[in-house]
C-alpha cells in the first residue's frame, strides 16, 4: 500500500477512533468477500462520519466494501479491489416512528429481527421475510434487494420504501423521498439504490411504510403429482376474489430441504402453500375456497396447519438459501425471473440441466414471479471432485442460454468462489449495460464502492 493510502487510513481511524478502527489479520477475516480481504475495517457512528470516511476513500481511491451483518457479502461478483470494509452496525437506531401515521425511519445497521420486535410492539410489522432473518440488518436487505414469501401480496422492498439517505462514491450525503406515504417530491433515487449491492452508493437510513398485523392467519398446503396440476391451482386463484399473502410451490426435490421429516409436505409431490391473513372470516373463506379448488384441480391432499406447523414451514421456506449453503459448499443457487406462463418450461429446464450433468436440482416457485432453483452434486459426490465443478460450470452455461430462450432472467445468488472465477453470476450482459455504466459514473466517478460485484463488472 502506498504511502498515501497508509496516511488516508490513518486518517479513517482519526475519524471513527481507534476502538473502531481494525486492521488485525484475524478481525479482518470475517470481511473477506470472494477471497478478497481488506486492510481495515472502520465502524462509523453516524451518517457525518460514514460520508467522512468515504471522502477520503475516495480522494485515494480506496476501494470500500459496505456491510451489516454480511449475511449477504457472498452475492455478486468478486470485488476488483477491496482496501477497507465498511461496518454500519453502529448506525441502529430507530430515527422516527408514527404507528399512527404507519410511517418508520431507522438506520441502515439496525437489525430486522430487532425492528420487527419494535413494531410488533404496536401491531405492526414490515413485510422483510428474507433469508438470515435472525442477524440480517435493514441496509442489507435493502442493497440486495433480498425478498422472502411476502413477496407475493407486499411486493418488494421498492413497494414499501419511501424514502432513504446515502452517501455517495464522493462522500456527499444525498436524500431521496420522504417520510410520509403521499410524498411526491423528488426523483425515486432511492429506489436505484435497492438492490445495487452498494456500487451506487452506502445506505444510512431508509423510510418505510409499515403493515398491520393480521388478526388471524392460516397456511394451507395442497399436494399434487404432476406441476401442471400445481400450476393450474395458481391460476386459479389469479383469477379468484382471493388475496392470499403467500403462494409458493415447492418441488418433491426441494421437500427434503425444507421438511426435515415432519410430513407438513409430502415426499414425491409437488406442495402448493397458501398463505392467508385479515380477520377470521377471510382466513375462513381462503379455507373454503381454496379447498375446492383443491379438489377441481386434481390435488392428492389438502391440509390446514395448525399454529406451531405453520411457524416451522414458514421458517423454513425463507431460510431455504441457508439450508442449501450449508448442505454442500458446492450449491449453485439461482434467482430466475420469469412470467407465469413460463414458469413449466423454466423448471423444465432446470430438471433437464441436472439430469445431463448428474447434478441434483431443487426448486421453489414464487407465484409473483421467481423460480428459485438449486443445483448441487449428487450425494455420493466428492466435495473436491474437479470433475463436479466442471459439470456445474456446463451446467451454469446451459441454464443462462436455456432460461433466455423461455424468456426468463436468471442471475446466481450464490455459488461456490471458484465458479465464481470461471463464469459471470450475472449472465451475459443486456442491453442496458451501457446505461448502468453510466448511472454507476454518476453516483461513483471514483469507481470506489464495491467495485467489480455488479452486473458488467460495474
């Protein structure tokens, strides 16, 4: 490291103080993002003190990788240059909240498990029901844009954000939206921020719009032989009065991931899983009419759970990305955007990919939009077999190609780091390339924050 990079963390380490200030190899260890470890971690107070720290970062041009609880460092490419880790979870406190008005501001570090408490205090909740649930905090969910069942009747974190503070690649503190749902001033930049993965800029706080509490709430699981029929459930209730909060359908290959032995889905069927919330009634007529829709679309078994069943699947439907991460550390696990109507052929797809590589395959169909898809070699598999990397990179080229041609969008959420190294996570890039190579100059001349992790090496 150069002279002048040494007196700008020197600098760094003035600003936040020495006890916040980390450069001890073992510390540093669990910053280390794709192989790449920083040379120090600096944890900021505040938002001054955050948009300080990147100011002379960027005056050197040291590269800053932002994070909470890093539950979610292992998304994106691997960084171009990683100098120092940016730790916000010191910046936890809740700023604003109305229950009265459903409005909510907080920092980026504070932790959703702590803030639901919070809200839950007053009957509230927000709709984050995103994997490492336990530890993850707001500006992470945020920045990866990481979405969970509640998907399907909340939308995502774009729907109910409404406002955010950032600070930029040149340290400049930006806001953008508001505090109130009316709020109309102002271009959404914020909305840019969701989902960049921090390459447009470091999250501080964000604004929300909060959710009642249900008054009652029931799951249904519904199984069936053929996806066609699972299928067929899920258009009718498109086109049902229904408003189910959840609706995901689960392949018999991804049961053993999520059931651990329970029964609640059964072995060898495809599991529908409606999920309905308001007061009794509605839950009721969700009840009724989902069971005869049940039975009009050919379905083996519908099973109301009881309140504990129903916590434990919920549970382990938005934990599946953790479960799967820690079954094999050679698990490919995708994020497929598609429509509906393509939602057979892209399980198709991935069926056949596993098939012609020896791979297994476990999938998760997010009635909003997503099929969630795992490859992941074959029990019998060595962990280290070359040859196993070698299938699931022919593998991860066959399912871009093939998911592009049903008119789908596939990107790995997560894979091992030495696929990372042979192929883009991202897929191959789109037209709109060259536009986010310029929205990325705009808010990071510097090229600074996160360099190299998003789409296009951007």
């Amino acid at each position: 490291m150069s002279v002048l990079a040494s007196a700008a963390l020197q600098q760094i380490e003035k600003i936040v103080a020495s006890a916040n200030f980390v450069t001890d190899p073992a510390a540093l260890a669990p910053y280390e993002v794709d192989g790449w470890r920083p040379t120090a971690v600096a944890r900021p107070y505040s938002p001054e003190e955050t948009a300080e720290i990147v100011r002379v970062a960027a005056a050197e041009k040291l590269a800053v990788i932002a994070s909470g609880a890093r539950t979610k460092l292992g998304i994106g490419a691997p960084p171009s240059q990683y100098d120092l880790a940016l730790d916000l979870t010191r910046l936890r406190r809740v700023i604003a909240y109305d229950p009265a008005d459903l409005t909510l501001s907080v920092e980026a570090g504070i932790r959703v498990a702590d803030l639901q408490k919070v809200l839950g205090e007053q009957g509230q909740f927000l709709p984050f029901a995103s994997p490492f649930a336990k530890s993850c905090t707001v500006g992470g969910v945020l920045a990866s844009n990481a979405t969970g069942p509640l998907r399907h009747s909340y939308g995502t974190a774009r729907d109910f954000t409404l406002g955010m503070e950032f600070v930029d690649g040149s340290g400049t503190r930006t806001k953008s939206g508001g505090r109130v749902v009316k709020n109309v001033a102002g271009m959404d930049l914020h909305k840019l921020m969701i989902g960049s993965l921090g390459t447009l800029g470091v999250i501080t706080s964000a604004n929300f719009k909060t959710f009642p509490l249900p008054q009652a709430s029931g799951t249904f699981v519904i199984s069936y032989l053929r996806l066609a029929d699972a299928l067929a459930l899920r258009a009718a209730l498109a086109a049902s009065v229904l408003s189910p909060q959840v609706l995901d359908i689960v392949s018999p290959d991804a049961v053993p991931f999520l059931d651990s032995g329970s029964g609640q889905l059964p072995a060898e069927r495809w599991s529908v899983i409606v999920a309905a919330g308001g007061d009794q009634r509605v839950v009721e007529r969700h009840a009724a009419d989902i069971e005869q829709m049940a039975a009009q679309t050919g379905a083996d078994n519908f099973a109301a759970l009881e309140e504990v069943a129903r916590q434990g699947l919920w549970e382990a439907v938005r934990e599946l990305p953790a479960t799967l991460l820690a079954t094999s550390k050679r698990v490919v696990f995708w994020k497929i955007s598609s429509l509906p109507g393509s939602f057979a052929a892209v399980v198709s797809e991935v069926d056949r990919i596993a098939r012609e590589n020896s791979l297994r395959a476990a999938t998760l169909i997010r009635a909003a939009g997503l099929v969630y898809a795992a490859l992941l070699p074959t029990e019998v598999d060595p962990e280290d077999d070359p040859a196993t990397m070698n299938r699931l990179q022919r593998a991860v080229a066959q399912l871009f190609a093939r998911t592009a041609d049903v008119g789908a969008r596939a990107v790995i959420e997560w894979c091992p780091l030495e696929l990372k190294r042979r192929v883009s996570v991202w897929g191959p890039p789109g037209e709109d390339a060259e536009l986010m190579r310029r929205v990325k100059k705009v808010f990071d001349p510097q090229n600074i924050l996160s360099p190299g992790r998003f789409v296009g090496g951007i």
